[in-house]
C-alpha cells in the first residue's frame, strides 16, 4: 500500500505542477502559520478564521497546516499524493466559503468585491493531476517507493 502511494514516473511536467503549486501555496501557509511574508502568524489567523469567519479551531488548525507543511511537502516531492489531497480540500473549502459568491474572474480591475474562482480552478487541476501521478522526477516519493523493492 505504501509503495503503491509513493510510486511515480520520472516525468518532467509533473515535476513542474508539484513545484507550481508548492511554491504557490507554501507562502500562503508561511503567512498563516510564522507571519512571513506580510502575514498575521498563527494567532492572528486562528483569531480572524476562528472569530470573523466562524471556522472550528480544529478546520482553522488543519488549513494552516495543510498549507504550510503541504507546501513543503511539495516542494520536496514526499507525500506528494496526500500533500496535492489537503491542498486542494483547503482551497477547495476556501473557493466555497469566500470566493464563489464573487463568480468566475480574478479582480484584476479591481470592480469587484473580491476574487473569483479562476485561480481555485487551476490549483484544484493541479492538485488532481498530482494525486493521480504523484510527485514526477527529483521527487523524494520515488527514491523511497525504489528503496521497498
């Protein structure tokens, strides 16, 4: 079972989706959870998801979490398959709860109240293609599945 999670094919384009959304989603999760980047920290995001949004301490803990050490898990290619699954159920979470009432589009204009779903749309195809093909080349899942042979 294990190995079955860990397997992957030394493929470059994976390899570019991993790094995409790792990179994407890594500073999101730096900014929650260590206030790099512009960010509150963990207080001050468990604060505004626990207080203003209405989110249980246990969904905010997990989002947090999910995308930092998802991030880097991504970034490193290991447990890339679970990484790329609570990824995209955080993002997917945050397309229906914030995002979805402002329809499809980005606010490039700035017109609207805030983003639509466009951006949501491209990291959950990524998230999938990263779950069904696992990390691709340079990633530690496939030194690991080649070391239980």
């Amino acid at each position: 079972m294990l190995k079955k999670l860990l397997e992957t094919e030394t493929d470059m384009a994976t390899l570019i989706l991993r790094l995409g959304l790792g990179l994407m989603i890594f500073p999101h999760g730096a900014q929650k959870l260590l206030g790099w980047f512009g960010g509150y920290g963990f207080g001050g995001t468990m604060q505004y998801f626990t207080d203003t949004m209405g989110i249980p301490y246990i969904f905010a803990l997990a989002a947090i979490l999910a995308e930092f050490f998802g991030g880097l898990a991504l970034l490193a290619g290991i447990g890339t398959r679970i990484a790329a699954l609570l990824v995209g159920v955080t993002l997917g979470v945050a397309a229906g709860m914030s995002h979805l009432s402002n329809g499809f589009f980005m606010n490039w204009s700035g017109t609207q109240q805030g983003e639509g779903l466009e951006f949501f749309v491209l990291a959950l195809a990524m998230s999938a293609a990263l779950m069904f093909r696992g990390a691709g080349s340079f990633g530690l899942d496939g030194l690991l599945a080649r070391r239980l042979d």
